[in-house]
C-alpha cells in the first residue's frame, strides 16, 4: 500500500479507511436514495456529508414558505412512498421530516462535519482515494473501488459580479439565506433573479409589506402551476408519451397564453425556445406561478430590467432609470462543486455536470457515478439511483465471487 503515501495529494499523518463498497459524497436526497437501494441490496457503503444533517440545502439554505413545486408522486424517493396524508404539493418541513424518516427507515448514517477536498482515481492501485477534513482539522483518507457524486447541481451558491454592488451600503444577500419576508416591511428591496427562487421570494416580500422590485434582465418561462387542475408537469409527461416535444411545447404555451394571457406586457419576455427544450438543453426551469403573477400584474411587484450598476443607496438601471433601496436579494442560483474536488477531467466538464447527456449521464469510467444531475429533478435523481445501485451490485459480487475462487486455488 505504499502507493497511498502520496504526499503531493495528502498528509502523511491523515487516518486511512478502506472502505468495502463505494463511497457517496453528499447525503441530500439523491445520496439518501443510492444508500437505500444499496442497502436493500446488502452493499456496504459510506456517505460523505460536510454539513451536521442530511438535506442541508433543505434544512438550511431554504426559505420559510418553500413547497415542492411539482406533485409529490414526481419527488418521493426510490422504496419509500410519501405518507398518504401529505398534501399534494409537500411543504419544506413535510419533505424534510420525509427525508428524516427514509433515512431511518433504511438506517442510513452518514459521516457528517466531513468535507471532501480532494478525490483522485489512483490508477496503479486501481482505486479511488477520497481526502475529507472535519472542522477540527481531523484529516481522513477513504479507500474505495467506486465513488459516487451526490452533491448535486446545487451546491454552491452564485454570486454574480455587479458593479458598485460592494458600495452599495444596505443588506445584500443571497437568497439561501433568506427566511422570511418579515423583517423587510416597509423596506424596497430589489430582488435580483426571476426564476422560481426569485418570483417565490418576490411574493413573500410583497405579502409582508415591502416594496419589491423583481429584476427580469434576460427571458424566462411563466407557466400555471396546475392546468384544469392536473399539474402542468403531470400534463406534459403525460403528452410526451403520444407527442414530440415541440408540440408539447405549442401546446402548453397556448393553453398557458390562455390562462395567464400576455405576460410581455408586464415586463416579462417569453424565449423563443419552447419550455421543455429549454430545460433539456440549457437545464433552465420554467417558473411555476403560484401567485406572483397576480401581484405583478396589479404593480405590487415592480418588474424591471437589468441592472447596470448600484450605489450608495440606489440601483441604476440598463433603462437609465434609477431606484432607491434598502436591501438587494440575489435570487442568481446556485453551482455545481464539482470542479473543485473531483480531479478528473473526462467524466465531468468544467462546469461540474457530466459530459454525457441524460438518459447517460449517470456513469463514467472506473467505478465512477454521478446521481442529482439529471436537471430533471428528484425523479431523475431516483432513476439513476437505482441505476447505480443495481450496477454497483453486480461489480460487487463479481469481485466476492473472483476473491473466492482465487482463494480457493491458493489452497
């Protein structure tokens, strides 16, 4: 084993695992969800978690208001159903206590306060060398022959870099560290971002009292939630069966124009890209309305353009037209971290995703996995999960059955 005395990679005085089965970076939903069907499976594993709970994006890093944005038969996780008395749409303590109670149903344990900072396939020795450190400096080395990355399109949040933004003098903030709209009545606030996070976040202002303008500075996707009253989600992969996406596409867009009507006319510009092709090629979410509309519409909302720069107090826009504010929330997304701890450069590209596009994008090279990639949500990250479970099992078998026959002709 001298090979693992690699002092260019870790510390020689680090502790050293072997772990017998992969290792899972990341204990949210999709890390939750290869553990369960690796366990059912009777394969040992090891999940790797940097914060001190499960779901910690969830837990964390969510507003107060957050609900699942589609049905909760298109979000439950692989061998364990929602509880039957959950509404349809879950709220965040709903899906976390859901996520608890999986964990425990399949006793999980993951090894928390463990940040990965380094994973490398070691190719002499044919295994993968995963280097965490808790926040007592305590170094650990994990041995493994597969790794699965389970961290997710949204690990890291995005802070875009806009001008006078450092002098502006308010609060800024990202909106993982938004609560509620509570402390900001009666203050303006700019959110920037209109996305899901953004037109949620911008109803929550509104309903608490504060004046809030929405920044719309490129195109997006509003579309009603439900539609006579089945989830436009449901409705789409229900016509996806029978129809091409482009029609899918027109269709939706023109029962969308005739329960929303005309949306450009607020300030909000439709791509010339149907929904669904845009989130399958460019991985951008449609925005689900579930009452934002309604208070653009009647300007509780402000939606304006871009911006160009912020200062002291104020915000000037591409327009010309300049806001006074008190606080800037950036509803601007979060990253994949991918790149900077996976050292491995042709499995994943630059910008932490896989190369390979769904439906193949859940395994590379190595004993190599990717889970929560998809851009398709908890039901694309259950597909892959139990994708690689079944894959991880029959390497893993093979290997017990090649040991035991080499130990048998060793006799």
């Amino acid at each position: 084993m001298a090979s693992f005395n690699d002092h260019d990679l870790f510390s020689s005085t680090s502790r050293c695992v072997w772990v017998n089965g992969p290792v899972i970076v990341g204990a949210g939903p999709s890390g939750l969800a290869v553990g369960a069907c690796l366990k059912e499976q009777g394969i040992p594993f090891v999940i790797l978690e940097k914060s001190d709970c499960i779901a910690s994006l969830w837990q964390k890093k969510t507003y107060n208001r957050l609900k699942l944005h589609l049905p909760k038969q298109f979000c439950q996780l692989p061998k364990f159903p929602f509880p039957q008395h959950y509404p349809e749409y879950p709220t965040k303590k709903q899906f976390i206590d859901y996520l608890e109670s999986y964990a425990k149903r399949f006793d999980i344990n993951p090894m928390f306060n463990e940040c990965v900072q380094l994973a490398k396939y070691d190719k002499i020795c044919k295994l993968w060398r995963v280097k965490t450190i808790s926040p007592n400096g305590l170094e650990v080395e994990y041995i493994c022959q597969w790794l699965v990355v389970a961290t997710g399109e949204n690990a890291e949040k995005v802070v875009p870099n806009i001008e006078g933004l450092k002098e502006f003098g308010g609060e800024v903030i990202h909106a993982c560290d938004y609560k509620s709209g509570e402390k900001f009545s009666g203050k303006k606030v700019v959110v920037v971002g209109c996305g899901n996070s953004g037109m949620e976040v911008s109803l929550d202002l509104c309903n608490h009292n504060a004046q809030t303008s929405l920044v719309c500075r490129s195109s997006v996707h509003v579309l009603p939630r439900e539609i006579f009253g089945k989830s436009i989600f449901e409705l789409a992969m229900l016509m996806m069966k029978w129809l091409p996406l482009w029609l899918v596409d027109k269709i939706l867009l023109i029962l969308t124009w005739f329960i929303l009507g005309n949306i450009e006319k607020y300030g909000l510009k439709r791509p010339k890209i149907g929904p669904l092709e845009l989130k399958n090629t460019q991985g951008k979410t449609p925005v689900l309305d579930i009452g934002a509309l309604e208070k653009i519409r009647s300007r509780k909302i402000n939606v304006v353009p871009g911006i160009k720069r912020f200062s002291c107090g104020t915000v000037e826009l591409v327009n010309g037209e300049k806001l006074e504010i008190d606080s800037v929330l950036l509803a601007t997304g979060y990253c994949s971290n991918v790149p900077f701890w996976l050292k491995e450069s042709e499995f994943f590209s630059k910008n932490g995703f896989p190369k390979a596009p769904f439906p193949n994008s859940w395994k590379g090279k190595s004993g190599l996995y990717a889970v929560g990639f998809t851009r398709r949500g908890l039901s694309g990250a259950s597909a892959d999960a139990i994708k690689i479970a079944q894959d991880i099992t029959i390497a893993y078998n093979e290997d017990i059955m090649q040991k035991k026959a080499k130990k048998i002709s060793t006799l």
